[in-house]
C-alpha cells in the first residue's frame, strides 16, 4: 500500500504548478498554497521533522523522474 499525502506547496517554490501537477498524479492531494510555506497532512514543514523529511523526498523523486 503506497502513502498518500495532502500536500500544500509554497506560492513562492520553484515549478510549484508543475510539482503539484506531478504529485497529483502521483495519487496525493496537492495545492499551491497562497503563503510561503509547505505543509504536509496539516504539519508545517519548518516546525516538524517529519514533514520536511516526506516534503524532501517527494522533491527529491519529482526532480529525478
């Protein structure tokens, strides 16, 4: 069973439309958001460890497909 996330991605990230685009597709649940920050399943990637590793491998996967 693959994990799926509800991904928001910061206004201000690079190809934000196009990585929201890739991890929709990808099964997850993606946006841009209008701030500038990242946010995994709720959790701001700046305050949780966790998020900002999940947010970091599925940037990581997106620039390397």
């Amino acid at each position: 069973m693959t994990t799926t996330y509800a991904v928001e991605i910061a206004a201000d990230t690079t190809e934000a439309e196009q990585f929201s685009a890739w991890l929709n597709a990808q099964g997850h649940t993606a946006t841009v958001g209008r701030s500038t920050g990242n946010y995994i399943n709720g959790e701001w990637t700046s305050s949780s460890a966790e998020a900002s590793e999940i947010m970091r491998r599925l940037w990581d996967a997106y620039c390397n497909q």
